[in-house]
C-alpha cells in the first residue's frame, strides 16, 4: 500500500501472492498478518478445516475501525491427506511424489468481515500434474520456491512447466480465488472500481 493510496481493504495475511492478486484487479491493502494456530482438529474435513482457517484469519486480523477485512486460506488435498507447507525438502519430495502423475484438489477459502458480518466462500480447483522425476523434484526444491507453498508447489513459479490442466480456478491454486473475491468484497461494500 502507497502512503499516498488509502487502504480499501485490511488483508490478514502476510502472503505476497494474495497481496499481489488483489492488486492486480486494482485493491490497495493493509497488511495484517494474522497469528492463529493452523493445526487440523481431530477428525475434521479438508474442506471444513480450509474455511475455518480463513475465518480464523479474518477474525483475528478484524479491528472496529470499519476497514473490511479479509482472511484466507489454501490447501491441497490428495486421497484426503491435506498438504501444507513443506517442513524440509524430505517433506516436501513427499508431497510432490504423492502429486506426480495424478490429478489433486486445491481447496482455497475466502472470509470477509465487513458491514454485513462475516460472508465467505469456498473453492476446489482439480489439478493435474505430469509426473515428476526424482532429479527435478530435488533441483526444484534447490530454487527455493516450494518453501513457503501449500503442496510443496507454486503453480504460478516454476512448477508450471509440472501442470498438464487444471480444472477450475487457476487464480485459487495461486492464494486466493479473484471472482469470489470480488463478489463478497463488493456484497461488503467494498470499492473495486475506485
């Protein structure tokens, strides 16, 4: 955000890519980080524990100054085990040899709160990936890139040239699903146009 721009919205996460996204369809944001604790309760579903996230996030991100805030969250799913970030680069191999030559589902959950309360959605976007050999996973890892991304990849990186299709919302494999985005932002009054 410019000194000169107004914040039109307060974004609880310290993710670049979210914040980049929002800039691309023309939103100056606040940056508040939001510091909750991502564990998966007991039992929990995938798609569940995605939106809880997202509402944890916008909630503990919120101040009563009347900036709308929004919280998101995203993860990728395969035969029910759901991938975050990497611990290490064993981790990280883990989860790229579980994707490689296969379709996954990536579930990304948004949540505003605004003047009309809490509103959210939530999206799953399959994704098929080429398979993988062991030689690139290890040079890919070398990048740097895989570190900080839900599954170990970043569609929008050099992990593209690992994507055959994908079927749903490429902007929600990134961080955060544009079109919803924009139509809870606009349902919460927030101005997209200015």
């Amino acid at each position: 955000m410019s000194s000169s721009t107004p914040a039109a919205l307060r974004l609880a996460s310290a993710s670049p890519r979210r914040r980049e996204l929002l800039a691309s369809i023309g939103l100056s944001v606040e940056i508040a980080p939001a510091d909750i604790d991502e564990s998966r309760d007991d039992g929990e579903s995938a798609p569940l524990f995605v939106s809880r996230l997202a509402r944890e996030k916008a909630k503990a991100g919120h101040r009563a100054d009347g900036l709308a805030t929004l919280g998101a969250d995203t993860i990728v799913v395969c035969d029910d085990a759901v991938f975050g970030k990497p611990t290490d680069a064993a981790d990280a191999r883990r989860m790229l040899e579980a994707l490689s030559g296969r379709a996954h589902r990536v579930l990304s959950a948004v949540a505003v709160i605004g003047p009309r309360g809490l509103t959210e959605c939530r999206v799953a976007t399959t994704v098929h990936l080429r398979e993988i050999a062991e030689v690139e996973m290890a040079a890919y890892w070398a990048t740097g890139e895989p570190i900080d991304k839900a599954g170990g990849y970043a569609i929008q990186g050099r992990a593209a040239i690992f994507v055959e299709r994908l079927e749903g919302s490429y902007s929600a494999v990134v961080g955060l699903p544009l079109h919803e985005t924009a139509e809870l932002l606009s349902a919460q009054g927030v101005p997209l146009w200015s």
